[in-house]
C-alpha cells in the first residue's frame, strides 16, 4: 500500500488500541502490530487509513501510534471567568472533524459558549453546537470530544453539550481561514 496521501505517516500499532470508524462512529478494536498511515493530526487525536478504512484514534491512546500525549492544561490561580472563557474557546479549537481539517470553531460549528459558577468553586460550561450535516455519524464522537477537552480545563467540573440544529448551519458560517483551507474562498 503507498499510503492514503503525500503527507500520510506509516505506523505500527505499539498495542492493541481502541478506534473510532468514520464517518460510522463505531468503535473497534485495532490490533497491536496493526499497519496504517496518519492522514491527520489535529487537536490531539489522530485520524488514520487502515486497511481502506478512516479511523479517529483519541490522543490518550497517542503512544500505542509511538506519538506523545498532549500536555496537561494549567490554569493560574487567579484565573477570572474571562480567563477560563478563553482556555474553553482555545480548547474546542481543538476539536476537529476527522474527516475535516479544520476546527469546529473556525467550520462556525460553535454557536454560543457560556460559563456558570457553581456553588462548590467549580465552574460549568454550556456549548451549544450543531455539524455540518444533520445525519452526520462522528456527531456523538465530537459533542463527546468536546465534552472532554473543556472537562480538561482546571476548575471546569461539568460542561453541557447541546447539539442544535436551528438555524441549520451553511458554508457562509465559515471562517474564511476555514474556507481557504477547504477549497471554499
């Protein structure tokens, strides 16, 4: 096999490692000596072409791909909700589409962000977001990986997901570095 593009990484699965089939969002099990490319590397998590096949490997499973873990968040002490506002928008520029590259934020995927504080310290975020496509199959798998990269963020206990689809999202929602990056401008 000569890869699935130019810029695809070949690898040997190091373990036996959890995967996600795209667009499906089944989750299967990819044996330790499995052979592949990385297509992408974004935010943390990998997608790879095995065997014709599109699989998201999340990034705690980095290692079983001989790559390194993302390093922990830190958040400051003093941080404000400003601060942990911003460390939330940063954070779900992080979450990619693995079949996308390019961010749920800069696709216009996000349409609103807010943070509560709750009674023990902690803080909640709420997210509203929607995709691209209603019927698309990695949509539990990227409200699931946003729930976790704000889970990330110190003194965010809980963050709530809410998958909308009014107003339905279209290509003007875009970035125009997004555009650029898809073909689109």
């Amino acid at each position: 096999m000569s890869g699935f593009s130019l810029s695809s990484e070949p690898f040997t699965l190091l373990r036996d490692c959890d995967a996600v089939m795209v667009p499906q969002g089944e989750t299967v099990r990819l044996p330790a000596g499995q052979i592949g490319y990385i297509t992408q590397a974004l935010g943390g998590s990998f997608t790879v072409y095995v065997d014709g096949n599109l699989f998201r490997i999340a990034g705690d499973d980095a290692e079983a791909l001989g790559k390194e873990k993302p390093a922990p968040i830190e958040v400051p002490a003093d941080a404000t909700d400003a601060d942990v506002e911003k460390l939330a928008w940063d954070q779900l520029r992080t979450v990619f589409d693995p079949e996308i590259p390019v961010n749920v934020v800069e696709l216009g995927l996000v349409y609103d962000l807010s943070l509560e504080q709750r009674d023990d310290g902690q803080r909640k975020v709420y997210v509203k977001l929607t995709l691209t496509a209603p019927g698309c199959g990695m949509g539990d798998i990227l409200v699931d990986d946003a729930r976790t990269k704000l889970e990330m963020i110190p003194t965010i206990a809980e963050a709530d997901i809410d998958l909308v689809f009014d107003p339905p999202w279209n290509h003007s929602m875009m970035s125009d570095a997004a555009k650029l990056e898809t073909g689109m401008l």
